[in-house]
C-alpha cells in the first residue's frame, strides 16, 4: 500500500474543519503538489 504523500490531507488537497467548512491544504499547495488554476475554467459572463 502506498504512503499519502501528505500526512495532513493524507493527500486529499482538501481538510474538513470541525464547522463542516472545507479548505485547501495549504501545505500541498505551497509543496507544489496541488494545481492552483483550472485548465477548463467557467465563463463568468464578465464582458470586456
């Protein structure tokens, strides 16, 4: 069995808080293990 690469998400990118709120590991994130953008992002309707 392979070892989760972080043992705070047990590499999931994302904690549940006691609130039920979820967040990004922020330890993933600075490691460079999550991707920060969407490679298919939605159309916000903003028109320029």
């Amino acid at each position: 069995m392979q070892q989760p690469d972080c043992p705070k998400c047990l590499g999931k990118r994302r904690i549940m808080k006691a609130d039920g709120t979820i967040m990004p590991c922020f330890d993933c994130l600075i490691a460079g293990r999550m991707d920060q953008h969407d490679k298919n992002p939605k159309d916000s309707g903003v028109k320029i």
